[in-house]
C-alpha cells in the first residue's frame, strides 16, 4: 500500500529566535523546492499555511505562472511538481479539505530540531505510514513551530542528529532527508532498528 503522505510549511504561528510567535514570509526556494521533493516521492499534495492574504496571492502568482503560464512551456517538470501545492489560511482549512477526500481525518505529525520525551522514531512512523490512513506531516517555518501548535498534534517526529552538536538545517534539506526516510524503503527494513530505538 502506498503511503497517503501530505506535506505542511506553516508560516504561522512560528516562532523567532527571541521565541515570539510570528507570520513568516514565503519564499520562492521553499516553495520550489518542496514542491519537487513531494512530486518525486509520490506525497498526495503539499500545503503552504499562511494567514496573509499577500503572501497567499503571491504564491498562487507563482504557482500559477509555472502551471498555466510562461513557465509550464518553459520548464514542464516544474509545472508538473507545482500543480500538486495547495495554498491555505489555516491549518484547519487544510484539514477539512484532506478529510473531505473520504478517507478520514488525517494524523498530524510535527517536526522539530528539539527532541520530545514521546518522539516518534523515523522507523515507527514509517509503518505506521504503511498502515494506511491519511497522515499530514508538518514543517516550520522561522526558527520553528510554535509550542502550542507542537503540543496540539498527534505525535512528534524525532529530529534529525547529524553526529555533532550543530542542528540547524534549512526547512528545505530538512524535508528532503525527513521524506526520504519516511518514502525512500519498506516498513520491514526498520522494524529491527525501531525495536533496539
């Protein structure tokens, strides 16, 4: 069974360094980007969360140019890897549309740099993955999801650990590494790993 994986850049509420809850802005890489990692892994489509009504036009302009504009002749694949981006206010707006689609409301999974005492490991997730069921997996943007909207998901990923103590990987190479551990094998090939974890 194929993994029914969404993919999630919320832009709010995120947090600055200072831990202050903001909006941050979109941008173009991000959105490119991720966009081509969710079409090369199969991922069922992949959410932009943004309440500013600014950074939501701008970003259907950009997706729009590259599926139905100058850019779908120009760079098709691109075109191809943007038409499965869906731009929304919230998160409960992405939520409804996912449950929608008849195949019940999706699990929610946050990422972090941090790790938290019930952290999911990347080989439970994976079966649970394959298990079926619609499961929305969530990045932040800034320096982070904030505390609140961490705490009100169903489970939390463990982070990445590169094997030093430097962890601050743009959300970018952080998705693509977190997706191909998730996407990239069956559940059996970290069953055993998962167990010793």
């Amino acid at each position: 069974m194929k993994p029914n994986l969404y993919l999630a850049l919320v832009h709010y509420p995120v947090v600055n360094k200072n831990g202050e809850i903001v909006a941050a802005a979109v941008t173009n890489l991000d959105l490119h980007d991720i966009a081509r990692l969710a079409r090369t892994y199969g991922v069922s489509a992949f959410y932009v969360i943004t309440p500013l009504d600014d950074q939501r036009k701008l970003t259907r302009r950009i997706i729009s140019h590259w599926v139905e504009g100058g850019g779908a002749d120009y760079n098709p694949a691109r075109g191809e890897a943007l038409s499965i981006v869906r731009v929304k206010k919230t998160h409960g707006e992405m939520i409804e549309e996912i449950t929608a689609r008849g195949q019940g409301t999706p699990k929610t999974v946050v990422t972090s740099a941090r790790k938290a005492p019930d952290s999911l490991t990347y080989g439970r997730l994976r079966c649970l993955l394959h298990r079926g069921g619609p499961y929305v997996l969530t990045f932040g943007t800034a320096w982070g999801l904030s505390g609140e909207y961490a705490r009100a998901a169903d489970y939390q990923l463990d982070p990445i650990t590169g094997g030093t103590n430097y962890n601050h990987l743009s959300v970018r190479s952080a998705a693509s590494i977190i997706v191909d551990r998730l996407l990239g094998g069956s559940c059996e090939q970290h069953q055993h790993t998962d167990m010793v974890e």
